[in-house]
C-alpha cells in the first residue's frame, strides 16, 4: 500500500493547476508541452494522479451522508438538506472544476495514445482513461444535469463560449467509454505498484449509472458478469472489514491512503471527547430506528425491541456502526448516561471524566451516539484515518443486482439468494444457515422492495451511498422532511433519565419507507430538535458555480439557483 501511495506521490507534480478558464481547461504546466505523454511511463504518471482523493470529494470524508438523514452534526444542517444552497456555496465549484480537471487529463491521454499510434502495450492504459472519462462524466449527469460536454481537447475560446448539453447526449457517450473500458482493461490491473482500476470496477461504476438511470436490465446484466467472475466474495465480518488496511476480497475499488504521503481523512470530529475528539458529528437517531431486530421486524412490530435499549436485539450492523453504551472504543468504556460522570479509560486502567455524557461535557453528542463504523485506537492517537477510502464493494453489486431484479419483477430464488448473503454475513453466519438470521423469504415485489431499502441503507451506512439511493428512489423530499433530534441539555437530561425516558421515552413511529416519526417526543416536550430540514426542489441537482455563469453566457443555471 505505501509503494502504491509513492508513485501516486510522484504524479502530484503533474497534478491539474488552476488556470485562467474555470473549467480548467488546460492541461498542467509539464504536461503541457509536446513531448509530454510520449512514453507508457509518462502516461501512467499522468493516469496516477487520477486516483488522488482531491478528485473524490463527493465520494470522501463523509461529504454526501452529512446531506442526508443518517447524520446528526450539533445544531448544523448542510446546504442540501435545508435548501440553502447557492451558486457560491464553495463546494460545488471545487466539485465542478476537479471533474473538468479529471475529465480533461483522460482525453488527454487518449489523444496522446492515439497520436503515439495506439501501440497494443498502452491498450490498457487507453482503457483506463475511458473509465475515468465515463466516471466524472456520469457523475456531472447525475449531480448537474445538462453539463459542458467535449471529448476531444479544447482552446480557450471554445472554453468560454460552451453551452451545456443535453444529459441524454452525454449518458450515450458514458456508456460507451465505460464500454471500451470493460472491453480493455485486465482482471487483474495491480501492476507496477499502483492497485488501478481493472474490469469489474468498471463494470460496477457502469452499473451504478445504469441503475440511477433506471437501466434495470443494463444493471442486471452487468453486475451478473461480476458475480459469474467468481473473483469477489464478502469479507466475512461486517465490522472488521472497515478498520482494515489493505484491500480484502470485498474490495472492487478503493483509492489508497497514508499518512506518509498526507492523504488520508481527518477523523476528530468522530472520536469521543473522552478520548481527545471533538464529537462534533454522530449516525442519527433515524439510522438508529432503520436496523431491524434479530426477528427481521422494524422496530414498531418485533416484541424484541426496547426504547430504552434501542441497542439491544438488533442487526449485528448496528452495533458495528454505532458505539454500543458499556461497549469499549478508543480505549475508553462509552456511556452517554448522565449517571457516568466519571468512566474507565482502559489504557491507563484509571476512571477518568466522562466528557461524552451531557449530564458532564455540553459538548458531548447531542443525541448520544457514537461511531463505531472504522474506529480504531489509532483514531485517538493520531485523531485520522489512512484506511483505503472504498469506492466500490462486492455486496453493492449483490443488491444493485437484486434491486434491479426486484424492479423489473423479475423474482426467484437467486434474488433471495444475493439478499441473504448480504445479510448472513452481518450475522456472522453461512447464507444456507437461515435458522441463524432472519432470511429475506417473500417474494412479493412491494415487501421485497422495502426490505432491500433497508439492508441498503444498513449496509451501506455512512458510505456515501444513502443519498444517491434517496434520490433514486424519489425519496430525498421525505428525507428533508423529518428533523434532527437529539437528547435534552445539561441539567434537563438528567430529568429525562430519572423520569423514565432514557434511551428514548417509547418507540418512534415508522412510515411504509421505513422514515422514523420522532415529532411525538418532541411535542411532549421530552426531546429537542436540534437542526430544521426543508426540502427545495431545486437541491435535486447542484448549482453550476456562479463564477462559471459569470464568465460564459452560453451557461444556463440550474433552476431556484
């Protein structure tokens, strides 16, 4: 992994410069003259700087769960989520302009390849700047809508005076460069020391297209030719499969970090007050209410769940996301009760204070959870996290493949089948031993579709995901709808635990989406809402930076922006 990072090091000389045209355009400075791109190696060099996180903010450091209803973050609410975006808002800009930066360095490598006469040795190569070609385009669609579209390189002049093209006409032309990436690149991709993109990645990024644009067959068959590969199984525990350092055989895409090379995520912001975090940011408490219990019931109709235990009796994936209360993370015994002033730090073997209980600290979790998901004691020390950042998993192509069946109510065996193994995993246990989980058994396309919403949801927690499947599914406006809750402040919440109320008071309502009600609590005055949602319809798709709009007048903005 740390060989893999320097030669991705190496390539940051080469990395896109900003330059006078905000769709940037030009190609770096050094790679800007004609004797650049002239040999495999400086092709690769080139190709490597497209796996740098700073091409991935969308897809890192949580960017697209804080704009959704599994984050709970003090009293803030993201941009999204309340409809208070804008054109300024600096993070589309960057967005915008590293995907142009992206889409650029492929083309330019594609030309370069085909201007050196398409040697054979540089067929993958070519393959692999097809793949990032689709990518950042696919994301553009998705995000943007109609969007600047150019394949071949372009001046200046042309920059400033280009229009936004139909999103039919660019979703064409990612098909087909995922296409000539499929058709290109090996199974295996792990040469000369960088883990790159290889056919089943870009076989599952196709899919993921396929199935935002409700391609459910184009989906369907793609994910079937991972799966009939047989290279890919689910790593065998849940929980550990996120605090690992190398690729496991889950693991179809991942972008290398390390500390060594200052590319990783900062964690702070996660790990407890107790130990030396800011706990600025925690899962919600309607992820909390999404897991079902060990019967395979929500939490409204399984006799096993209990509001004052909430942890209790439910899909191991719950306890392997959130910090259970007694439970050790960070060396440091976790209890947001306002009865633990004091609580044990296990790596001195000494009671400390407890500054992750409001009763204590105002600062601690406002809704008294905790991360679990990825924690590791170095977490604390050095307060980040240089674990592969996973773009792509085996058990997304498992349920993108079942969805896809599912929509197309297209229903047997072999779709219960991905499901399951999906779910065994969490339990532990072989996908054949259905008296050791509760195994998805019906068949009907409306139940079927609302349990595969759930194990998605639960799967994928905190991955980036969430968001992408609320706006597929219609869902992002009922999202927006339900608030952000938490428990009450200092001297209150030890009112609250006394009265009988700790976890929660009794159960929270759930909708047939499988949305938690918690207004009821909050009516009776017994918990605080901490953060307003609100949805606008124009937050469906991203503002083009108002920079952009400003230079070029052949840029239409999106819509309410």
């Amino acid at each position: 992994m740390k060989k893999a990072i320097y030669i991705l090091a190496a390539a940051l000389g080469l990395s896109l410069t900003a330059s006078c045209v905000d769709l940037n355009m030009n190609p770096p400075s050094a790679a800007s003259s004609e004797n650049w791109y002239s040999s495999s190696d400086e092709i690769k060099m080139a190709l490597n700087d497209l796996y740098r996180k700073a091409f991935y903010g969308l897809e890192s450091e949580f960017w697209t769960d804080r704009r959704t209803d599994d984050w709970a973050q003090r009293d803030y609410v993201y941009e999204l989520m309340n409809g208070s975006a804008t054109s300024a808002t600096a993070a589309f800009e960057t967005y915008w302009q590293n995907t142009y930066k992206a889409i650029s360095r492929a083309i330019r490598v594609i030309e370069s390849i085909e201007k050196l006469g398409d040697p054979e040795s540089l067929s993958a190569l070519k393959a692999e700047a097809y793949f990032f070609r689709a990518y950042m385009y696919a994301r553009l669609v998705i995000c943007w809508g109609d969007a600047p579209f150019y394949i071949n390189s372009i001046s200046v002049d042309e920059a400033y005076e280009m229009g936004r093209t139909d999103k039919e006409i660019i979703k064409e032309q990612v098909y087909a460069d995922y296409d000539a990436a499929i058709a290109g690149l090996p199974e295996d991709n792990s040469t000369g020391g960088v883990i790159r993109v290889d056919k089943a990645t870009a076989l599952a990024c196709k899919a993921r297209a396929a199935i935002t644009w409700y391609d459910y067959a184009e989906c369907e068959r793609l994910c079937k030719e991972i799966i009939d590969m047989k290279k890919y199984e689910l790593y065998p525990d849940y929980g550990e499969l996120f605090t690992k350092k190398g690729y496991t055989s889950e693991t179809i895409w991942a972008l290398a970090n390390s500390y060594s090379y200052e590319q990783f995520q900062a964690i702070k912001s996660f790990v407890l007050r107790t130990a030396g975090g800011t706990s600025v940011a925690q899962p919600s408490w309607d992820l909390l209410a999404a897991y079902e219990c060990t019967d395979g019931k929500i939490i409204t109709e399984s006799p096993l769940f209990d509001p004052h235990d909430p942890y209790k009796n439910r899909d191991p994936r719950c306890a392997a996301t959130f910090a259970v209360p007694g439970s050790v993370i960070y060396g440091i015994t976790y209890d947001p009760s306002p009865l633990a002033k004091t609580i044990l730090d296990t790596w001195n073997g000494s009671e400390v204070k407890n500054k992750d209980t409001k009763a204590v600290d105002v600062y601690a979790s406002y809704n008294g959870c905790c991360l679990r998901k990825g924690a590791q004691d170095e977490w604390r020390e050095l307060q980040a996290n240089e674990n592969p950042q996973i773009m792509v998993r085996y058990a997304d192509v498992l349920l993108m493949w079942a969805e896809s069946r599912i929509e197309q109510n297209n229903i047997d065996y072999s779709v219960l089948d991905a499901m399951n193994q999906v779910r065994a995993r969490a339990y532990g246990v072989d996908v054949k031993e259905t008296a050791k989980y509760p195994a998805v058994s019906t068949m009907d396309q409306s139940e079927l579709r609302k349990i595969l919403r759930r194990e998605r949801r639960v799967e994928f927690a905190w991955e980036g995901r969430r968001f992408f499947d609320l706006r597929r599914w219609g869902l992002y406006e009922k999202a927006c709808s339900h608030h952000y809750y938490g428990l009450p402040n200092k001297d209150a919440v030890k009112k609250y635990y006394d009265n009988g109320n700790w976890f929660w008071p009794y159960t929270p309502e759930i909708d047939e989406d499988g949305f938690a009600d918690f207004t009821k609590m909050e009516n009776d005055g017994l918990i605080v809402r901490y953060g307003i949602h609100k949805f606008d319809s124009k937050c469906l798709l991203f503002p083009i930076p108002e920079k952009e709009v400003l230079i070029n007048k052949n840029l239409e903005q999106n819509p309410g922006y």
